[in-house]
C-alpha cells in the first residue's frame, strides 16, 4: 500500500510502500485494549500504603472495662472505628502488572499502526530535522501539515533541535524509534512517522517474523 511522503514544510517528497502486515490489518479492541491495559499497569508504582490497627503508634490497653459501663464493648483505640485507629482493608504495597504474551503485545502493536492509517491519521515525513531549535517555525510547518495533536517518531535518534522545539508545543510528543508505543499512538490523534522511523518499524516486525 503507498502513501504519500510529505516535507516539514507540506510539500511533496514522493511516495512510500507500507507493509500491509504491519498497516493495512484490520484493528481489533480489545487486543488494544489488553495491551494499553498492560502498558498502564506496568507504569503504577504501587506504592500507596495505609497503616493497619497493628502498625498505629498508640497504646494497645483496653480503653475501659469490658462490663459495667452501658457502653459496648471495646478493646484497644487502635481499632479502625476510632479516629486515629488504623485503616481496615486498605491498600499496600504491590505490584500492579501482570503478564501479556509477547505475540499479543507485537499484535497490539500493528492494529494501533493500522488504525492510524485506516483513519488517514498517519503521516509520513520524509525527515524530522530542523536548521535552529525555533518552536514558532515549528508550530507553522505542523500548521501547514495539519497536526496539532500528535506522537512524532523521529527515527534512531532524535534532532536535538527538532526536540527543543517541539518540547513548548502543548499536544505534541516526540519519541524515537525505540520509544514507539501502543498507549502513545492512540492517544494521540495523528501519528508521524519519518522514513527512517517506518524502516526501523518494518525491519523490526521482520526480524520477529524470522523468529517466529
């Protein structure tokens, strides 16, 4: 399937062949789905962390005798119904993420880049470079190309300037070509892609293929 090249400044640069085993499938959700839902637990720190009734500084005494005081029956002020007791059933310390097979993850992968160009949401650059790190400059060539909320991939290794310009630009993310994720692209609306970046993308899938 091709598609046509643009420059940082909307012009034409030819035209370019996209694989369509990697662009051209038909998206499922709920493989998306598995795969955001993994990306996203493995990012939790787990770290939130309430004190239970044994772990509160206070005196485990009885607070008073347990008959005679028409009052009910209590033992020490560190149960959870008293303010300052401790917490019952509250969250600790643990790991939120959870095992995907590595063929649904590479899957998850090609129907995020499908969707995005079965939605005529993927562009593709023929390089993403800049002379000066100049955020004005920027904003009017992706004005020209009509993105304003985007994930760029700017090939192995991203423009220093090209980064700092992009970096003030609200919606606009760059990442390099290992930076290319399920959760990144859709949540974006349009996806870049230099050539270089869909070279790597292809070899990549390639290279999985001749493994499998």
């Amino acid at each position: 399937m091709k598609t046509v090249v643009k420059t940082l400044a909307a012009g034409d640069a030819g035209e370019i062949d996209l694989d369509p085993a990697i662009f051209g499938l038909e998206p499922r959700k709920d493989i998306l789905y598995r795969v955001v839902r993994w990306q996203l637990a493995k990012r939790r720190a787990g770290t939130h962390k309430v004190k239970t009734r044994g772990e509160i500084n206070r005196t485990k005494k009885k607070i008073y005798a347990q008959k005679g005081t028409g009052n009910a029956r209590h033992a020490a002020a560190s149960a959870p119904i008293f303010r300052g007791g401790g917490v019952a059933h509250g969250p600790v310390v643990r790991d939120h993420s959870h095992d995907l097979p590595k063929k649904v993850r590479a899957l998850g992968m090609r129907f995020a880049l499908s969707a995005k160009a079965k939605a005529n949401e993927l562009i593709v650059l023929d390089a993403a470079a800049l002379a000066a790190p100049k955020t004005a400059e920027l904003k009017q060539s992706l004005a020209k190309l009509g993105v304003a909320n985007a994930l760029i991939i700017g090939g192995a290794e991203v423009d220093r300037n090209f980064a700092l310009a992009a970096r003030n630009i609200p919606n606009i993310d760059v990442l390099p070509n290992a930076g290319l994720n399920v959760y990144d692209i859709l949540r974006r609306r349009n996806l870049v892609l230099t050539r270089e970046a869909i070279a790597a993308i292809e070899a990549r899938f390639a290279a999985k293929t001749e493994e499998a």
